[in-house]
C-alpha cells in the first residue's frame, strides 16, 4: 500500500512541476499545444525511469569506490548517453514513435527534473512513505514523478490553447500570462496537501 | 590556430583528456575539503546540542544509537557532561522525514529543541526552527513532552499557521525523542 | 565588441531570466527569500564565468561531434568543485540552497552561453559575457526573492518592514513564485521596453 501512496503524493501533493520547481523549462516552453505536451511528456517519462534504474546502479558503483565526489558527472553523463541511445535505437526500432518523440529527446537532456530525481533517488532522500528507499520504491517514485509531469504540463497546455484566443493586455502576452497561469494551477494542487496523510491513515500504515 | 578535425581518434583523446583533467581536479579539491566538510558537521552538531541544552561546550560522553525494526536509524542520544540531548525523526511530515534534537531536563521537561533536517516547504516549514521556541508563538519549552498535540487535535500547542502538517509531524519526533529519552533514562536507575 | 557593451547585454538586452528565459528552475526554485535567490545567482554567476574562460580556451582543440559532451563534463566538473568548496565553507548556503546546486549543470543559461558565445569569442570577451549573464540573472533572482519575501513575510533580507502577521504566505508558496515572476516579466518588459 505504501507504494500506492509513493504513487500519489509524486503525481498529486508534491507534483515535480507545480511544487517542486523542478523540469519548468520544458513545463514553460513545449505547452502551447496539447499534442506535443503528450509527446514531451511520453519522452520524459521513458528517458527517466531507464535514467533512474542506470543511476541508481551507478551510485552503488561510485560509493564501493569512494567516489561519491563524482556523482552529478557520473549522472549527467549517463543521462546524455541514454539520450543518444535511446534516440538511436527508436529510429531503428520505431520509426512511427521516432517521429513522434524525436524532436523532444534532445531538449531531455538538460530537464533538470531527470538529474533531480536521479539525485533525489541515488541518495534516498525522496519521499519514501516510510518504507526503505530501494530500487522499487525508487522506480515507483520515477515512474509516479513522470505522470505527475505530464499531468501538470498536459493540462497546463490545454489552458494555453484556450489562452491564445484571449484577449490579453500587451505586457502580459506570452510569458507573463503564462506563468501567472501556471500559479493558479499551482494552487489548485495545493489542495491536495496533506491527503497523503490521510490516506497513509485510511491504509492504516 | 585551426579548429581539430571530428575524426575518431581527435574525438577519443580530446574527450579522454578532457575526463581526466576533470577527474584529476575533482580528486584534488576533494582531498583538500574533505576534512573542512567533516568538521563543520562535527560543529553543526556540537553547536546543535549546546543550543538544546542551554549551555557552552557541552561534552558528549556517550553516544547510543538505537535502531527501528527495519534497521534504520530511529533515534540517537547524547550524553554529555551537562544532561541529555536526543535525535528523534518523523517520517509522516509534509516532504518526508523531519529530524529534530530535543534536549531535556533532569525531570524530562524539554530544555532545547533545534530541527536537524526537513525537506518543508522552503521558507514555510522552516519556521518550526523558531515557531516552538521560548519567545515563539507555540512555545514547548518547558513542558513535559511524551503526548504533546496541537490544538486542532486537543493538545495545548499552537500549531504553525498554515502548516499543520508539519506542526503533527514536529510534535510527533519530539514526543519519540521523549520516548527514547525515558526509556534510557529509566535502563540507567538501576544501575546506581 | 567592447567589453562595456558585452556587460549591457548581458545585464539587459539578453537578460537571461526576463528576456531569454533560461533557467526557470532555479528562478523560482530558491527564491523564496531574497539572501537565497542571492546565493543562488552568485553561484551561477561563478559557475557562468568559469565555464566560458575554460570553454573559449579549448574550443579549437575540442572536435564539432563531441562538442555537446565535452562541454557538459567541463560544467559539471565546475559545479561539483563549486558544491564542495560551498559545502566546505558556506555550509549554511549549502543546505539552504540544496538539492538545486548539482542542477546548475542542466541550467540551460550555461550549455546556451557556451554554445552561443564562448565557443565563437575569445576568452576576454567570454568572462565580461559571463559577468554580464551572471549579473543579470543574479539581479532578477535578488528581485525575484526580495518580492517574496516582502509580499509572504513582511521582511527584506530578513529586516523586519512590517509584522509577519499581515504577510500573504502565498508568496512563500510555489503558486506566489509563479505569479510574481509573471508581473515581475510583465513590468520589466513595459518599463524597459524590450
């Protein structure tokens, strides 16, 4: 169950995006149309769950040799060659989704929300619900994050749409409105603060 | 001078060159920060135990750490010349564990209090480091710890405005802190 | 191009956080009071600066294809050196400013300066850019924080205005970060016009 809880409080109470202020860059530049928010969304949540189990695997590497001073290189590098990779083995694999995903991999690898979980899982300290942070509560922690992001930034995009046919003072165009948008949504998620404990409760854990 | 050529071998040694110069450095400025970094957490934590216990260098005598069921660190207490200083943590607070050091007086009553570790919201759960305090809104200095709450949930402690959460899970590690501080205390009488 | 008007640009004509809005992150990530978003700033600012002498020194030894990789090791080596001396010396920085110092490596203001200008420019020209950058963005993060702070508790650099007691925590918040970027972009945009 307390995976299940792992599960929400990543997509709902402490949403990556809208909370966390993690990955606003693509959140702020590829949401002014729903599909390609899908496509990013799809991309990040594929690039950071292989992100994730890599680095996690690698941290284990670093720390039996002392070398934990090397982690944010370690990581990014990882992160950049799995980019590449995954890059490469779509266009042979699937051109279909290629065309779909490809303009976004490249954007992936300076999201900073893929370091950031990455970080955040290799050194345990996210929000394990109490159990002992491990390759599965950190996958399930990834894969929650992902959804959370794309929820946030597939939602936030179908605002953006109905935004541009708005009339808006000429300081405010663009940017502006948008971020101010994204606060309003940012509040709206708030709502969800402390449902998490609730249901730890109603779970009985 | 002429910009290299992208063939395999320039690719290779320029990137190789590259990581060792970063590794050679990286290594380098390790060795010398390392101990800095150490004795700050020594300070950090000496200073931590001073400020809980009211008093100047204090001594640490004995450490004990005790362990939960699942092997993680659960609490540690500290002996020094000067009473007891306590690290409990909370598990269940807005963004994971919250980690507080609570000292206490000879008749348990709580001395100190100081927050080692929290992922709050910045600036918001931050607060409890002085929301608790003597001259703060919510004070629990003095009073006797072991089933403090907050006044939403009938107890007689003001919780941090707009964070409940974080006031629950504050009250609930210092009252663990008591916990473990009264079950050792009371392991240490028989032995007189 | 004169250093002066490298500065300029830097500070206004591209600032990075009003004007090429880069780094979002850590903008309204660390901003929540004026000291952090201060801290947060001068430590891309360092960060900034070295990496555009470092990249326009080697740009000609390093090859087009592994430009990308090459120069993302050099950045990150420079933000893990920077992290250690923080943990080191400021350890109070450290902790306040977290989790969002190894990720000034994928700020998109340092890989942008260094493809857009240090790999073009020598390395005079590259640090005036990189304090010019820095500036800017150390600039709007101080704004940035110096308003939250203000608006959510009534304090500037921890300097009391007026009671906490009136303070909009909102501000504090994540959706008061995002609002207040947005007017803070709108009002900059309309005063300077750019």
């Amino acid at each position: 169950m307390a995976y299940l809880l792992i599960f929400f409080s990543a997509i709902f109470v402490n949403n990556i995006v809208l909370s966390q202020f993690l990955g606003i860059c693509p959140f702020l530049g590829v949401s002014k149309k729903v599909d390609t928010a899908i496509g990013m969304s799809a991309a990040v949540a594929f690039v950071l769950t292989i992100a994730t189990i890599v680095t996690y695997l690698i941290q284990g590497l670093l720390e039996a040799f002392d070398l934990g001073y090397l982690q944010t290189i370690a990581f990014i590098l990882v992160i950049a060659a799995l980019v590449q990779m995954v890059e490469i083995v779509l266009k042979k694999v699937s051109p279909a989704l290629y065309q779909a995903l490809g303009v976004f991999l490249p954007l992936i690898t300076t999201n900073c929300c893929i370091l950031g979980v990455a970080i955040l899982v290799a050194q345990g300290t996210y929000n394990s619900q109490g159990l002992e942070p491990d390759l599965l509560s950190g996958v399930v922690f990834a894969v929650s994050t992902a959804i959370g992001f794309g929820l946030a930034l597939i939602v936030f995009a179908g605002i953006r749409e109905q935004l541009a046919l708005m009339p808006i003072p000429e300081a405010m165009k663009g940017m502006p409105i948008a971020l101010v948008v994204a606060g309003l949504l940012a509040m709206a998620f708030m709502g969800f603060s402390g449902v998490d404990n609730g249901l730890a409760a109603v779970f009985g854990l | 001078m002429k910009k290299l050529q992208s063939t395999l071998p320039n690719m290779l040694l320029v990137l190789t060159l590259i990581a060792v110069v970063a590794a050679v450095a990286l290594a380098y400025v390790n060795s010398i920060t390392k101990d800095p970094i150490k004795e700050n957490e020594r300070i950090a934590l000496a200073e931590g135990i001073d400020a809980v216990l009211n008093v100047k260098g204090a001594v640490v005598e004995q450490t004990d750490t005790i362990k939960d069921e699942k092997g993680k660190v659960a609490s540690i207490i500290y002996h020094t010349d000067n009473g007891v200083a306590v690290q409990a943590v909370d598990h269940k607070a807005f963004g994971g564990d919250l980690v507080v050091l609570v000292g206490f007086a000879d008749d348990g009553s709580i001395k100190g209090y100081t927050i080692l570790e929290t992922h709050e919201t910045p600036g918001l759960g931050e607060k409890a480091g002085k929301w608790f305090q003597a001259d703060g809104k919510g004070s629990i200095i003095g009073k006797q710890a072991g089933s403090l709450t907050v006044s939403k949930d009938g107890g007689d402690v003001d919780a941090i405005t707009a964070s409940t959460i974080t006031s629950r899970a504050f009250l609930r590690a210092v009252n663990a802190a008591y916990q473990t501080y009264s079950e050792q205390t009371m392991e240490a009488i028989p032995c007189e | 191009m004169n250093y002066f008007k490298i500065l300029y640009n830097g500070l206004v004509k591209e600032n990075p956080t009003f004007v090429l809005l880069l780094g979002m992150c850590p903008t309204l990530g660390t901003t929540s009071s004026a000291v952090n978003g201060m801290s947060m700033g001068l430590a891309t600012m360092a960060v900034l600066i070295a990496s555009n002498l470092i990249i326009s020194l080697i740009k000609n030894l390093v090859p087009d294809m592994v430009r990308i990789p090459s120069y993302i090791v050099v950045i990150a080596s420079l933000v893990t050196l920077l992290q250690m001396f923080m943990q080191a010396y400021t350890p109070e920085v450290y902790k306040a400013l977290g989790l969002f110092i190894p990720l000034i490596v994928v700020n998109c203001v340092i890989l942008g300066r260094a493809e857009a200008f240090a790999a073009k420019h020598g390395p005079g020209e590259s640090i005036f850019d990189g304090i010019g950058i820095g500036l800017g963005f150390t600039i709007a993060l101080t704004m940035l924080g110096a308003i939250r702070e203000l608006l959510g508790t009534g304090r500037i650099f921890g300097a009391e205005l007026y009671s906490e007691t009136y303070g909009m925590l909102v501000f504090v918040l994540a959706p008061g970060a995002f609002i207040a970027l947005g007017y803070l972009i709108a009002i900059v945009k309309k005063t300077m016009k750019i």
